[in-house]
C-alpha cells in the first residue's frame, strides 16, 4: 500500500473496479451443434524439409441435424475429409477467422459420429503452432521441434474446437527418427519400429482439457527426474545440460507436494515434465498439462555461473505455471475473458508459494513492484477492466498484460488477506473439486469463496474487476473520528474522464495505536468514531489530534512525533 501521510491521504486497498460496466459482447464461437469427445491424432514430421503430414480421427456427438461441421484450422491443406469411413466433405475455409467448414451433401444425424481427416502443413519458424528451433553444438547443428498454442494456435496443428471451453481428450502417435527422443502431455505408451532409422512413438490418452495445453517436442533431449507423491516429475534437457536442471527438478518436486495439499487435489497425471526450449519461446513459459514448456533462461540454472537472483527466477517460473496444472488446467477458464483468473491466480501463487518454501527470500517484500506496476498501468487512461471485453482470438493474444497478470494478482492478495487465509484455501479446494475437469468463469470460484468466508465477496470482486482503475481514500480528523471518502486515482490528474464519479467498496483495516485491528467495508465515504490513542510513559492515555493548519501531531503526547499507523490495507 502507497499512503502519504503529510498529505492524509493514501492508495487504499491494494486496487480495485467496481461500477459494473455494460454487458459484454458475445465472443465469436464455434456453433454448438457438433461437440469434440476425442481426438486420436498421428504426425509424420520432415524435420529437414520443415513439414509434416497428419491424420486425426475425432470423435464427435452432433447434436442437432447440420450438413456442416465448423471447427478451427489455420494454414492447412485438407486432403481427405469423411464422415464415418463413407461420407466425403467439401472444404471451405475462412481465413479471416481461422475456421474450416466441411460440407456434407446430406444432413449429419445427431449422434456419435466418426470424423477422419488427413491434412499436412509446414513447420514454422515463429515460436507458435508447430514450429522448429536450431542451435549449435560440438557434434554440429540440431534441430528441435515443438508446440506452443497458447492461446489459440493449436489449430495451425490441427483442425480442432479450439476454444478453451470446448474440452476432450487425446491420444497422439508421432514417426521420429530412432535417435530422438519425443515428449507430449502424457507417459509413452509403447514404441513401434517403423524403418531402421525411425520409430512411432505412442502416448497414454489425457484427461478432458483444452486444446491451447496440448504439447508436442521432438529434440536431442536428456531426462532427469524422480518420484513425488506418486507423480514421475522431470525435467527435460538438450543434451548435456542435465546439471543445469537440477534446481528446477528439486524446486518442482517440493511444490507438487506443497499444491496436492494446498489444493486438496492430487495431481491427476502420472507425470509433469518441465521442458527447456534450446531458446526462447513466445510468452517464455507455457503451462502444458504434464509438459510444461519453457524457455531455457528461465528453467536452467548453473551452479557455476548463476546467480542467487537467477536461482529464485527458476522458483518463479516453475512455481507459476506447476500452480496453472490446478488453476488453468484442470480448471479452465470458459473463454478468455476470464484470463485473469488463470494468470491473475498463478501470479500471485508463485509469491505465495516462495514464502512458504523459501521464507528467507521474504519474496512477498520483493515481489511488491508487481503490485506497483499493476498499479501504474491502472492509472494512465489507456487502462481497461481486469475482465475485459474478448470477443476473437486476436484479441485474448492482446489479453496477456499488466492488467490481467499484476492487478489481477493484487486483487486476488486483498482478497487472501480480507477472507483470510485459511479460509480462502478452503474456497480454493471446493472450486477445484466442483469444476475439476472442467470450465468455470469468476464468479464460481468467488461465490464459494463468500459461502466460505460469509463476507460479500462477490459485490467486492466485481467491483475490482468490472470497472477499470484504482481507488484514492481520502483521509480526514474531525472531532468525531476519521472521516473516510474514495475518488479515482490517476496517474495525471488532467487525464481523469469526465462524467460519474467511480466508487468501489473496499475492504480496510483500521486500528488506533496499540489497539486490536478492525475490518470495515468502505463503500464511498464512512465517519468512524475511532479514538487514536497510545500510551504515555506515565502509563497515561492521550488522544492524538491531527492539526490540518499545520499538519503535525498535538505536542499533547510526549512519545508521538510522528502520524502512527493508524490505517492499513486488509
């Protein structure tokens, strides 16, 4: 919290939002009538031409008649569409927005039905889709291949429902040369010998999750791991850097432990591999249910040659996207405008966390500028709501800023600490266990969150998280008490909006000197007969009065020279 005392006047809370704004407009989804159940897919990447050919066989229950099947595809060749090993489609394909229509001479009859595609593509540069990175090494060039999807590029891989809400579940088969070795989401399965130089490798099916947390790497790789809580944890390296992933390995088998309890949800995969990219990725790290992929800056440490502060970056990274395998991947947000609630909750876990495991690094102090430059984005006039408008998959690629991350985490900590700890976890175990597996938006986890707490959290959270900006509380002394009023802050006062004054209701703490802490809830302005008193060394009891003339305490009191704290965020 940023308070200036001289002035009585402070930043209250940690942020906030609160007149709602007006209704949303409807995102551009996929119809409903044809839903995903399972996706059996097979690549066959040329890693030296930099393509690949596939074939997904899915799964689909129709719903209603339709002689079209809509679903995402960007940059693909279709070369074979049929319906139940009979009926052959028509493509068409909306470039504009990313879509793919097969087209059925007659209507599709609702029930299960049986999708085959086979398709081919190329292998991109740019570190989204289906991509290759090259590096150099003593033994000569490499080359790794890899997926990053967040959020809406799995369709340059596949022709899919590629929205987050739209779950199913996976099985992947890949052709890889002998030597290399293949990682996805899940444990191999078995292995088949195709040719002398290549073999098919075979994966274990998913759980239900969405397309963007799909994951596929194909590398020169090395593995260290070992076994926590029943879960294979490791982590996967270019060859000869297994030395460097050894902290990352140490730090993520504590908190896989420290999240089953804190979640109250064990791990639901055999296994969780942290990936280094030889390279940097877009968006640096990304949470793949049981593949989290990273760039190698932020995964390796060298004992040799790392720093201590390199050391706790590894914490953070690890830390953040293993609290998404729980907030974010067994629980999804149901469309991108709930961003926040994934980010908004890692970003803030990945403090709490590192106070729990590593108090000496007093991260919780450290990690204050993340509130502060949450704070600062929220007060320039280019600001927008925490949940904010999304309407296309352009749009939730803008979505990953200091808004959703920093003030996002902000408003989740005022929350921690107003609803309390140990109940605001408890809140968290119940969201997990109604929605595991499935999608959920804000205001499920926060009205579980106000059945555990008895507090209206739902009227605060919205508050902070529907309007964009942050309050200033105003502080005043009249004789009969502290007198309280909120107002907008900006950064430059000349750029506030005109029209309707914003308010927010705000959860503070207020206590006089020496005296027990009292919650309030501060809803536009409040005058509280509070006495702000302290001990004299005479053992006497003094009120402190404030002098707005000349901005000092009474001289009355012996031992106060300064304003006490008497008011503190909750």
């Amino acid at each position: 919290m940023s308070k200036h005392a001289m002035s009585a006047l402070f930043v209250a809370g940690l942020l906030a939002g609160a007149a709602l704004s007006p209704a949303l407009a409807a995102p551009e989804m996929l119809p409903d009538d044809v839903i995903p159940l399972h996706y059996n897919l097979s690549i066959v990447p040329d890693a030296a031409a930099m393509t690949w050919q596939g074939k997904v066989v899915i799964a689909i229950m129709v719903r209603r008649p339709t002689t079209d099947v809509v679903l995402n595809a960007e940059k693909l060749v279709f070369d074979r569409v049929a319906l139940d090993g009979m009926r052959n489609a028509t493509t068409s394909l909306d470039t504009n927005l990313g879509r793919a229509t097969f087209h059925f001479a007659a209507p599709v009859v609702p029930g299960l039905h049986i999708l085959s595609i086979a398709y081919h593509g190329d292998i991109g540069r740019e570190t989204l889709g289906f991509f290759a990175m090259d590096y150099q090494t003593a033994a000569g060039a490499q080359r790794t291949l890899a997926t990053n999807f967040e959020p809406a590029s799995a369709r340059k891989f596949l022709p899919c429902w590629d929205e987050p809400a739209r779950k199913a579940t996976f099985t992947l088969a890949v052709d890889v040369p002998s030597d290399r070795t293949a990682v996805s989401n899940m444990p191999v399965l078995n292995v088949d010998q195709v040719s002398p130089g290549t073999k098919r490798v075979h994966f274990a099916t998913t759980p239900r999750m969405s397309t963007y947390l799909l994951f596929l790497g194909i590398g020169d790789f090395e593995r260290i791991h070992r076994v926590v809580d029943g879960v294979d944890v490791g982590v996967v390296v270019k060859r000869g850097d297994t030395a460097k992933g050894a902290d990352a390995l140490d730090e993520a088998s504590r908190l896989l432990h420290y999240y089953d309890d804190y979640f109250g949800y064990h791990y639901p995969l055999p296994k969780l591999d942290l990936i280094a990219a030889p390279g940097e990725i877009e968006g640096s790290s990304m949470e793949n249910w049981g593949a989290i992929f990273c760039s190698q800056d932020d995964l390796l440490y060298d004992p040799a040659k790392s720093t201590e502060g390199d050391r706790r970056g590894v914490f953070v990274v690890v830390s953040h996207e293993m609290s998404h395998q729980w907030f974010g991947d067994l629980v999804t947000m149901a469309w991108w405008d709930n961003l926040w609630l994934n980010e908004g909750f890692a970003r803030w876990m990945q403090t709490y966390a590192a106070d729990a495991l590593h108090p000496e690094w007093k991260t919780g102090l450290r990690a204050q500028y993340i509130f502060d430059r949450g704070k600062q984005a929220d007060a320039e006039p280019s600001t927008h709501p925490v949940l904010q408008e999304i309407t296309t998959a352009a749009q939730a690629l803008q979505a990953f800023d200091s808004i959703t991350y920093d003030k996002g985490a902000a408003v989740i900590t005022m929350l921690n600490a107003y609803i309390g700890a140990d109940n605001f976890r408890e809140g968290v175990r119940r969201y997990m266990k109604a929605h595991a597996f499935g999608n959920a938006i804000d205001t499920d986890l926060w009205s579980i969150m106000q059945t555990v707490a008895k507090k209206p959290i739902l009227e605060i959270e919205h508050d902070f998280t529907r309007q964009e900006g942050l309050p200033l509380v105003c502080l005043s002394l009249p004789s009969a008490g502290v007198h309280l009023a909120e107002m907008r802050f900006f950064a430059d006062a000349r750029s506030g909006p005109q029209g309707a004054a914003q308010q927010w209701t705000i959860p503070l703490s207020l206590a006089a000197h020496g005296e027990p802490v009292e919650q309030i809830l501060l809803k536009d302005t409040a005058t509280l007969p509070l006495h702000l008193r302290c001990s004299s060394m005479q053992g006497r009891r003094l009120m402190h009065a404030f002098s707005t003339s000349n901005r000092r305490l009474s001289r009355s009191c012996p031992r106060c020279r300064t304003l006490p704290p008497w008011i503190s965020s909750a």
